[in-house]
C-alpha cells in the first residue's frame, strides 16, 4: 500500500462514524421506526442517516484508499474526493431536511428533497466518476476490483430511483409515471443500494482485504468470477427486470423471485470462498478484526435462513424491517466496524513510520492497538444488534431501544479505540515518535 496514502480516507470515516452515533442516538429515544411506520419520514431519515452518511460514506473513504491498491494505479483525481465529500455531506442533508418537511417536522419546504437528491446525486457521480475512471484505466481488471466496478453501476442505480423519488414527493402528479416509480419501486432502490452497492462491493473488497491480513493465497479466479456472476445476474434481475415490470405496470414478484435467487447463489459460492480463505490462511492466530469479521458473516447467514423463513411463512412484509436491520447492523455495519479497526491503525503505521521505516526503531501495526480491551465492545455490539433484531421480531419497541443503547456505548468504545489508535497512545513511550517521525493528525492523514 505503500506511499499511496489516501489523504481524506480518515475525514471520510470521521464523518460516517459521526451519522452512525447520530443515528444510533436518535434510535434510542424512540425516533422512528419502530415506533412510527416503515415508510414514515422519521423511518426515511433513519435510513438515510445509516444508509448514506454512515455506510455509504464509509464505503466511499475505503475505496478512496484501496481501489489504488486492488489495480496497482493511482486514482484518477485525488482533487475530487474533498468536493465529494462536500457535496455528499450537504446532499444528505438538505435530504434529511426535506424528509423532515415532509413529515411535518419542518415548514414544508418540499423543494429540499429534489435540491438534496441533485447534491447527492452530483456527490456520487464525482465518486463514481473517480473511480470508475481508475478501473477503466486498469483493464483487464482483478477479480476484487470487477465487484467495486459493479457496486459503482448499483449505487448509480439506487441514485438514479432515489431522485425519481425525491421528484414524487416534491410535486405529487397521481398518475403520472413519477408517482408510479414512487408506489412500486422501493424494494427494487433499497435492494440495489443494500445488495448491490454496499453488499457487492464489501464481498470484492474483502477478497482482497482477507488475504493480505490473513496471509492466505488469493481465491481462484473462477471461483470469485461465478460469484461475481451471480451478483451481476442478482442485481439485473432486480434493477433491469423491476424497472421492466413498473414501466409495463406488472407487480415486481418474478423480478424480486428471480434477484432471490440469484443472490442466495452469490452468498453460497462467497461462503465457501470465505472459508477457503480462513481454511488456508498463514497467520494461524486470527486478530481480532478477522475473527469479528466471522460474526459479521454469521449476521449475514442469519439473514438469509431468516428471510427464507419469512418468505416461506409468508410473514416478509410484517417482519421486513427486523430483516433489514439485520443485515444493516449485524452484517454490514459489523463488517465496517470490524474492518476499520484494521484499517485506520494500519493506515495510521503507515502515515507516522513510513517515512522512517529503516533509519529508526518502529513499533509493529499491531503495537497501536489493545485488542483485549477492544474486544468487548465488538462483543456487546454484535450481541446487542442480534438482541434488538430478536426484539423487533418479537414486538417489543421499549427492549429494542434499550439494545440499541447497549450499540450506541459499543459504538462509542469502538470510536475510542480509533481515536487512541490515531493518536498512538497504546503505543510503548520510547517507540512512539523516532526521531523523523511526525505524530499524526487526528482527521486527515499527512501524505
Ligand atoms: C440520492 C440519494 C437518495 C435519495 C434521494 C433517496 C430517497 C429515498 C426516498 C424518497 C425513499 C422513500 C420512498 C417512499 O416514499 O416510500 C427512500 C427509501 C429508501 N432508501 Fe433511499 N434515497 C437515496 C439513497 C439511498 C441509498 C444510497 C440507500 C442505501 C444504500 C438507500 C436506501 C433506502 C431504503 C432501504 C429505503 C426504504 C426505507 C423504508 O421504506 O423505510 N437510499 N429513499
């Protein structure tokens, strides 16, 4: 990874940690749902705080760092991350504002959904952009990379819907194909963001991430191409074949039925992919990142064999909302989590010893963290997000915003241990600062 140090990857995780506290915190005084309905402007500003300010952030600071990595090339446009950035932030929002006017929270100041939408929409595009231009640039592509390349057209797709959206609700046309798109074709955006954007794009970068910190040898190319396949058929079947079935006014079950499928097929093939991994890994004793990580997976197991279930017993729509937050907290902010717990100290070695690798005595990575005493925070946050999940499907709002209470003091434990990680303080006193090394910043790196 080298000198190619990403200066605004930690200023992206910053903020998204940020949204996801807020978020969290909004949760435990009983905002949204499950005290208001599914589809309620409080529940849409939930979502898009999780969804947008902190994964899809998130997301975005990783790849901002590691698609240079996965295709041995600089990044397109290092100068476009910060107006990203920007545009992201004041998007979501103006977004939120107008979510909040349309619950009557606000004046109804409805023109802050379209203007949020465009913000966005403009913030992703520069993202896309940038990345998408750093693959093209790099063709053949790695088998890692090709996921992010598909989860860069899904989040097009998701943005694409989410304005169509935000354009219904600002000027309501019964009728008219807007408000068509609006009744019908939620499932097929939240899929497309959800599955495709954040899902795909974490299963291609954790090919990578998984072998370089376990030390195991890359997954057959085949191997990852069937599971890139299958991703690819999932979200076709979901964005083309939805948007087939709303433009022709048939309901979308055969579109939903056929993604399923295709999605069930991707997590199989990935699953024995992940084990493959673990199976033939060097580093025998796993860190506490990959062994987290584990619990992430097994979040998103029982996601799945839970979904099979609800589908089956014909109870989806009634429990749709414990489903999703499942795989948004157990599965995909579990990954984050355990991922940036790796990240941010490897990213902060990198940037404080780089410079003096060779000329001076350098602690180890793993010297800038405390494992033992991070450990119980994953814990209680993994076994809080089952615990609410378990809560919601039993209908029991008050227990859930107690679990959720439990994941905001996880939260802020995780936090902690980034923040000492940044400022190097579990790091021994005489290896801290060698001569040449420069302490670094707590919210963006020194490059
Ligand atoms: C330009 C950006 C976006 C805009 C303008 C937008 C807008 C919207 C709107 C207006 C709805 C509600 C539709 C309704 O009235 O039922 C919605 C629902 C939803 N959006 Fe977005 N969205 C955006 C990006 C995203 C992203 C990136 C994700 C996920 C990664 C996402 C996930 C969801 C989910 C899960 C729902 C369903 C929520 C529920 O029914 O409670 N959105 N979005």
């Amino acid at each position: 990874m080298g000198g190619n140090l990403c200066k605004w990857t930690i200023s992206y995780f910053a903020a998204a940690l940020a949204w996801l506290i807020a978020a969290e915190v909004l949760m435990v005084a009983g905002f949204g749902f499950p005290s208001a309905d599914i589809a309620a402007p409080d529940t849409l500003v939930l979502v898009h705080m999780i969804c947008l300010g902190w994964l899809s952030m998130a997301m975005c600071g990783a790849l901002f760092q590691f698609v240079p990595v996965l295709v041995s090339r600089p990044l397109h446009a290092e100068g476009w991350i910060l107006p990203a950035f920007v545009l992201l932030s004041a998007g979501l929002i103006a977004l939120l504002a107008g979510f909040l006017a349309l619950g009557g929270r606000m004046p109804p100041w409805l023109w802050l959904l379209p203007f949020g939408a465009t913000l966005l929409i403009a913030g992703f595009a520069l993202v896309a952009a940038n990345l998408g231009l750093t693959l093209w640039q790099s063709r053949p592509l790695p088998a890692s990379a090709r996921f992010v390349a598909l989860g860069l057209l899904a989040v097009c797709a998701t943005m694409a819907f989410g304005g169509i959206f935000a354009l219904a609700l600002f000027e309501p046309a019964p009728g008219s194909l807007v408000s068509s798109v609006l009744a019908s074709a939620v499932p097929i955006h939240a899929i497309a963001g959800l599955a495709g954007w954040l899902t795909v794009t974490a299963i291609g970068v954790s090919y990578r991430l998984l072998s370089m910190f376990m030390l195991a040898p890359d997954v057959d190319a085949g191997k990852s191409r069937l599971v890139w396949l299958f991703s690819a058929f999932m979200l076709g079947a979901a964005v083309i074949g939805g948007a087939v079935a709303v433009l022709v006014g048939q309901g979308l079950d055969l579109a939903l039925m056929l993604s399923a499928a295709c999605g069930l097929a991707t997590l199989a093939c990935y699953a024995r992919d992940v084990a493959e991994l673990y199976r033939k890994r060097k580093r025998r004793k796993l860190e506490l990142n990959t062994r987290m990580v584990v619990w992430s997976f097994a979040s998103l197991g029982a996601a799945v064999a839970l979904g099979a279930v609800l589908a089956i017993t014909g109870s989806l729509a009634a429990h749709v909302g414990a489903l999703v937050f499942l795989i948004v907290f157990g599965w995909l902010s579990g990954l984050i989590l355990a991922n940036l717990y790796k990240i941010v100290p490897f990213l902060t070695w990198l940037e404080t010893y780089g410079p003096v690798m060779g000329k001076a005595p350098t602690p180890r990575v793993h010297d800038l963290v405390a494992e033992r005493r991070a450990t119980k925070w994953f814990v209680m946050f993994f076994a809080a997000s089952w615990a609410a999940t378990a809560l919601l499907m039993l209908g029991q709002p008050l227990g859930f915003r107690i679990a959720i209470a439990v994941i905001v003091v996880a939260t802020f434990g995780i936090l902690q241990e980034l923040i000492r990680a940044r400022r190097l303080t579990d790091v021994a006193a005489p290896l801290r600062l060698p001569a040449g090394a420069l302490a670094p910043r707590l919210l963006i790196t020194r490059t």
